[in-house]
C-alpha cells in the first residue's frame, strides 16, 4: 500500500487546515477577553459611560473577530478546494 502524491496533498491540506484554524483563534480568543475584561474594568469606573463604553467594546471585538473568520476561510479553502 504506496502513498500517492495526491493522498500527500490531501493529507497535507487537512493538516494545513487543523493548523490554520488552530492558530487562527488563539489570537481573536485573547484579543476579545483582554477586550472584554478592559471594558469592565471601565465600566466600573465610569458606570454613567456604559453604553459607550458597551458600543466601543463590541466594535472592537468585531474587527478582532475578523482575523478568526480569515483563518476560517483559509481552511474551508484547504478542505473543499485543495
């Protein structure tokens, strides 16, 4: 039983793509609780600023999301495409 070069790209894709997300969520996973925890922390000083500070927050952890969601499509790509 010979390993074929395109059982060696599919295996390879499938790893690319455990890696890819992997990796991929590692850093909108601290980027949003470093987020969150700031915004408390705020919020409990200031709580009259809440719903600014709420607003600011989710916006934030939108734009931190989108590198997970990048990694996402990367290794959907891998999966389906390669």
């Amino acid at each position: 039983m010979a390993i074929e070069g395109a059982d060696l790209i599919k295996a390879a894709a499938f790893l690319g793509a455990g890696i890819a997300m992997g990796l991929g969520a590692i850093g909108p996973g601290v980027g949003e609780g470093i987020v969150g925890g700031k915004a408390c922390e705020a919020i409990g000083r200031r709580p009259g600023e809440a719903g600014l500070l709420t607003r600011t927050m989710l916006v934030g952890q939108a734009v931190s999301e989108s590198t997970g969601i990048y990694s996402l499509v990367v290794a959907l790509l891998l999966l389906f495409v390669v």
